[in-house]
C-alpha cells in the first residue's frame, strides 16, 4: 500500500484508526510497522503530538466539583411545564424566552373596557416575578419615570389593581421564578420558562392564566391546537380558587378565549360593519389623538378563530402579530367591552421603550379603545382584513406607519 | 437506558471545565458555564450526554463571546487578582511563572484557526474522534488531518513565544 498521511498516521497515535471509514485498520498498523519511511514520520508526528499535550497541560485549571444535588435542584425548579411530545411545542424552536398571560373574563360588564395599559407594559404587578418586566417609560413632558397615569388611578383600573393582589398572593410561592433572571448582555431576561399558572377570583369574577413558552409561534400552535370552550356573554368559566402551577394542558382549553366565538354558543355576535376595506391599507391615522372613526371592516367568517385563520391566509401569524427585528416582552389576550378575541402585544424598541399592538377584536374599532392620556404617546391604526391593529409608543404617527407596514409585510 | 448521571458528572464535569477555560479564560465563568450546560443536560436527559454536554458548553462558550459580558469577568479578575496577591505569598516565583505560561499557552491557542482549536480542544478534553466530527462538523477522516495541523501549529506558535520571551 501506498504510505500513510499524517492525519491517519495522528489518529493512529491517538488510537483512533478503528473509528475511521476507510481502509483497514490491521493493514495500516501492519504497513506503519513495517515501512521505515512511515515509522520514520511516525516518530515525528508522535513528537509533535506529545508536545501538543505538554503545552497544553500547562494550561490545566484546578476544577471543583460542586455537588450533583445542587444541579439537579436547579434542574428541576428549572424546568418548564411538561407536555407531551407528541405536542407541536416539542417541535418548536426554543429560541427566545416570552411568556403571554391570556386574562380571562376580566370585565363582567358589557360596557366596560380592559384597562389597556399603554405605558407601564403588565397591569398585573402580581405577575412581575414570572415576567420580564416591561421597562420604565419615561414621560416627554416632565422626563419623570412611570408615573402613574390617568388610567391607573381610574376605577377600572382600580379593580384590576385589586385583582392583582390575589394573583400576586397566589403566584409568591413561586420563589424560584425569582431566580430565574439572568443577565445576559446588559439586559435580564428568563433564563427559563417559569411554570404555567392559573390563578382565580371569584369574588370578583377574575381569571387569569400564565402561559410560558419561549417563542410566539408556540403560543400560536397552542392556541390552535385547542378547541373553543363554551362562551357565555364573553366570559370563560373557569374554576373557582383553583391555583394550578406546573400544567399546561389543563389551562390551555381556556386559552381559546381568543378565539372568535361561534353563533352557537349564545354569545352576542359583535357589530359589524360591511363594508371592505383594502387589505394591508393603512385607513386610520390617528397620531397622538383619539382612535379614528373612519372605519372599515369585512366581515370574518361565521365561528372561525381568527388567528388560524389570517395565519393561513399569510402562512404564519407570528408575523402579523409582531413587529419583527423587536423583542417580544409579552402577549396577552383582551376583550373591548363583550367582544372577546383581542390580542395586546408589547415590544421592546429600545431599552426602556415599548411598542404595544392591540388586535382588536373582530367588530372593534380603534375609536372604541379609551382615549389616549396626554402620555407623550403616538398611536396609528391599521386595518388588515376588516381587523385593526393599533400601534401606541412614543414614536411619531409616521415612525408608526413604517412599524405596522414592517408588521403587514413580516420584515 | 438509564444513565448513571453521578458516573457522567465524576468523569465529564473536569473535562468540560477544562475546555470551557480554554475557551473563556476564567476559571470562576468556565465552571458557571460547564454547570449551566449540566443542568440543561440534568433537564433534557439526552441519550448521549458527554458529547450533548460538550455541544452546549461549546455553544455557552460561543455565547459568552458574542455577548461579552464584560462585567462579571471584570470582577473575576479583580477577584483573581486578589486572591493571586494571596496566594503569591508563599511563592511569588512560582505562581508568576505559572501565570506566564498560562499567556504562553493561550497566546499560542489564540494564533489557531477557530476550527482547529476547536478540533485541538476537543481531543484533549477527551472526544472520541466520531464525537469531534459531529461537533466541528467535520468528515471524521478529516479529524486527523486537522489535529496533525493543529498540534503541529501550536507547538511552533508556542516555541517562537518562547524564543521571544527569552531573548527578552
């Protein structure tokens, strides 16, 4: 046979021949063995090997072992909520770490609104120690941080102020999600998902679920996956003081809240308007102001969820729920008055600023949100489909254009 | 199968943070790293832990660089600093001379190619040549060749410092 190179002469040295593909392993020792031209390189090749180990044995830290125990402590109140693995969230990407809280039956009250809350990101302080806090907005007028806003100190608000105390009861004993920040860069973020958490109050009729997941798409596929529960008057019925952490599967069938009810189940179908809007036009431009009344809309069909059906239409709903190229901080489910099937989005633009998206549900219009304080904050809207998308940050009526087209077009 | 996961910490955990500090550079970050990569695994029970175990560390690895968290190392080396001034007591010659060719080393894996110190530390910690060749992405015929390079490299970059630090 032909002499031997020195990569297979170095995997001979490092005993390695037998994990190689080719050749025969026996003939290479045997012809190594017996060729002095090879056993001569060899001898050079070994030197360079053992000099490389020297070298490299200079570099060698003294390693301690921590205990075992303290990892796998770490492993399990790490660890998110099981599913099963036949589950399409197996399948998923596991990139970014998001979590979307989905309010249920937040409002009794036909002709109340969800108390948006534009500039502080989450409306449930309760929640903050499973949630990547939206960061501080600062006001443009007086440059003062997170004041409280008109909003916070209105009645709505108060009641959902009240209601956080009791999720924020029952979410404390979850000390370890406390723990679950890490510093990454100059921002904190999950360094896992927290458990699933359902939290309830029947005196005041509130429900709440926290559902992890580490990416939008997987909030989309669970979302999709489960059937419509029954709807009364845009309320899901969920159990009375039931606190249930570490399950997903038994929250996630009220999660379909945010699909658009059926004719069936006795909910009050929401007003529509008939007439059609362009898809993808931008209808409504209402920079720093009230949402417009001019408003179109087409209607959806009868007792279909409304995000399968725009992701089918566009082949991904990911993309239209998000801006891309901005970090999702959360997502949550809304309801405007009784239509149910809302979707309030908030990303981060820069540090310390957000971008929150409202879908609106299906019959809503922009004028129907309450007005916007004088926050310092722009707000445009979008019609896709006879569905609005509202965008409010601080930004400039125009700069949000540009930020809900890069949303219609998913770039 | 049911993996003995004290037998894969006892025999993996030194080799990870081996390769994690040749990587990093810090011993105190190389041991965070190699535990947070076992409490992945702890999470995930892969079938084939060492070598699961050295793909997420070499990606924590890959990470650290990208982010450059600039912080915690920077309080590492004051911390280390402070703990050589103490540990220079006994014998400042010695430690001094410990340090010194620990740069040499590290200058000398610094002036590889990204692939071949990859392939080079892998080895060392202890990768079978299949294991190498999954990671790097490799042919494994190719592992060979590359680790001939690759020790043939570091041994003449580590000379010509040597020559260098003694003409000094």
């Amino acid at each position: 046979m032909s002499h031997v190179d020195e990569g297979t002469l170095h995997a001979y040295l490092d005993g390695a021949l037998d994990e190689l593909p080719f050749g025969d392993a026996q003939v290479i020792r045997e012809h190594i063995a017996t060729c002095p031209e090879c056993s001569a390189r060899l001898e050079e090749e070994q030197q360079i090997r053992e000099d490389a180990i020297t070298i490299l044995s200079g570099a060698l830290p003294h390693v301690e072992l921590p205990p075992l125990e303290e990892l796998r402590l770490r492993a399990e109140a790490t660890s998110p909520p099981r599913v099963p693995r036949s589950g399409r969230l197996h399948r998923m990407g596991w990139a970014a770490s998001v979590m979307l809280a989905v309010g249920a039956g937040w409002m009794l009250r036909g002709d109340q609104v969800f108390p948006f809350s534009s500039s502080d990101g989450f409306n449930v302080p309760g929640q903050v120690p499973s949630l990547p806090p939206a960061p501080p907005v600062r006001s443009e007028r007086d440059g003062s941080a997170d004041e409280p806003s008109e909003k916070a100190a209105s009645p709505v608000a108060d009641r959902s102020s009240a209601a956080s105390v009791s999720v924020a009861e029952a979410v404390a004993p979850l000390d370890v999600q406390a723990q679950s920040r890490r510093q990454i860069g100059d921002q904190e973020r999950l360094a896992f998902a927290p458990s699933a958490a359902i939290v309830t109050d029947p005196a005041r009729r509130v429900g709440f679920q926290l559902v992890t997941a580490r990416e939008p798409v997987a909030f989309r596929d669970l979302l999709q996956e489960k059937p419509s529960p029954p709807v009364s008057r845009g309320v899901v019925e969920l159990p009375q003081r039931e606190i249930m952490v570490g399950g997903i599967e038994p929250v996630l069938p009220n999660a379909s809240l945010v699909a658009t009810r059926s004719s069936s189940d006795g909910g009050v179908a929401p007003q529509r308007d008939e007439r059609e809007a362009p898809r993808g036009r931008v209808v409504s431009n209402a920079s720093r102001s009230r949402g417009s009344a001019s408003f179109a809309n087409r209607r959806a069909p009868e007792g279909r969820d409304r995000w399968q059906d725009s992701g089918r239409r566009r082949g991904g709903v990911e993309g239209q729920l998000v801006v891309p190229g901005f970090e999702l901080i959360f997502m949550e489910a809304i309801e405007v008055g009784s239509a149910a099937g809302g979707l309030r989005v908030v990303q981060r633009l820069t540090p310390g600023d957000t971008l929150e998206l409202l879908h609106l549900p299906e019959g809503v219009q922009p004028s129907d949100l309450p007005a916007l304080g004088d926050e310092g904050l722009g707000q445009f809207s979008m019609s896709r489909d006879g569905l609005w998308v509202v965008a409010r940050a601080r930004r400039s009526g125009q700069e949000l254009e540009v930020l809900l087209e890069r949303l219609d077009n998913n770039r | 199968m049911t993996i003995d996961w004290t037998e894969v910490y006892r025999t993996t955990f030194p080799d990870l943070v081996r390769f994690l500090h040749r990587k990093v550079w810090d011993l105190e970050r190389a041991q965070d790293l190699a535990q947070e990569a076992f409490v992945r695994a702890l999470r995930h029970e892969p079938k084939t832990p060492r070598a699961w175990l050295f793909q997420v560390a070499s990606n924590l690895a890959r990470d650290e660089a990208r982010t450059a968290i600039r912080r915690k190392r920077h309080l590492t080396l004051l911390k280390s600093e402070t703990e050589d001034r103490q540990k220079s007591m006994p014998d400042p010659a010695r430690d001094l001379a410990e340090r010194e060719r620990m740069g040499q080393v590290r200058d000398a894996l610094d002036s590889l190619s990204e692939r071949d110190r990859e392939v080079l530390l892998l080895w060392d910690a202890g990768q079978s040549y299949t294991e190498i060749a999954r990671q790097a992405g490799l042919a494994i015929g190719a592992v060979g060749t590359t680790l001939a390079r690759a020790r043939r490299r570091l041994a003449d970059a580590y000379q010509e410092k040597e020559q260098v630090d003694v003409a000094r």
